[in-house]
C-alpha cells in the first residue's frame, strides 16, 4: 500500500482556503446575531413615544412599572429555582462523599492464622471443624549420610599428596 503525499504548496493552498471558508462562515454567523438582536428588540422594546401631557406621562410610567415588577418576579423565580438546584446539588455531593467514606477499605494488616481458626472466623463459633492439616501428610525420614573417611595425621595425608605420585593418587582415587 504505498499512499501519496501531497505537496507542500497543495498543503499550504488548501489551509489557506479552510481558514477562508472558517472567516467568512464566522462573520455570516455575526451579522445574523445582530439581526437577530435587533429583530427582538423590535419585537418586545416598541418605539418610545413621548407623551405630550402630564397624564399621558403617568399613564407610560405605570405601565412601565407594571413590566417591571412582572420582569422582576420572574427574575425572583428563576433565582430561587437556581438556588434550589444548587443546594439539591451541594446535598448530593455530599451523599456522594457520605457513601465513598462509608465503604472505604482500610489497609489489610497480615496476621497469621491456623486453618482451624480461620474455619471458625468464617463459620461462626457453633461449627467445631477440625481440619489438621499435617495429619494427611506422609512421614519421611531423613537419611544421614556419614563420611567415613580416616583423616589420621594430617601430616601424612600432606605427604602422599605431594609430588606427581600423589597428585596421580588423587586422580586414581577420583575416578
């Protein structure tokens, strides 16, 4: 399989024209925003008109007032709703942490048991089970081997080792 490499040039023409196509992609995605923006702007801020007459000018402020408390209690709604989730969040957590402390497992200690009493750890004290285990096991008896060399004076051991006849001694009684 042998898979062609495309050139340098054609590498760098074809960045050049993804970074193009990203460009103008983003800048479509700008203009709509904005007509978007402006679109709902017109839609729920209509034209301020200005009241000619003192009850006109009262008239426009009640109103006002009246959007305003409606934005505000819906404001206050959505804030308590977000602080109910962050408290439910927060209590969940700490259920969360609760569990993860309630299971964690302490370092094992190495602690030497007999099978007899690790039977009786698992199956309760009522269960007296006898397991020995060195009763099934095969009796072997070792065997000594004992040398049964004469050292005798050492001198004279040195002495028949000594020379060619000893080391030919040494060899014959090897073999």
């Amino acid at each position: 399989m042998s898979e062609k490499r495309m050139s340098s040039s054609k590498k760098h023409s074809l960045k050049g024209l993804m970074l193009q196509v990203a460009k103008e992609l983003l800048e479509a995605e700008e203009i709509e925003k904005k007509e978007e923006r402006k679109r709902y702007m017109e839609e729920h801020c209509p034209t301020l008109s200005n009241p000619s007459s003192k009850q006109e000018l009262q008239e426009l402020c009640k109103e006002l007032h009246a959007k305003i408390e409606a934005v505000d209690e819906e404001r206050y709604i959505l804030e308590h709703k977000a602080i109910m989730v962050v408290n439910e969040v927060k209590d969940l957590n700490i259920k969360i942490v609760d569990l993860k402390g309630k299971f964690k497992k302490p370092p094992l200690k190495k602690v030497r048991m007999s099978a007899d009493a690790m039977l009786q750890a698992l199956l309760g004290s009522k269960h007296k089970v006898s397991m020995d285990l060195r009763a099934n096991l095969k009796q072997v008896k070792k065997e000594v081997k004992e040398e049964t060399a004469d050292v005798g004076d050492w001198r004279k051991n040195v002495e028949d080792k000594a020379g060619m006849d000893g080391r030919k001694k040494m060899f014959e009684g090897e073999a």
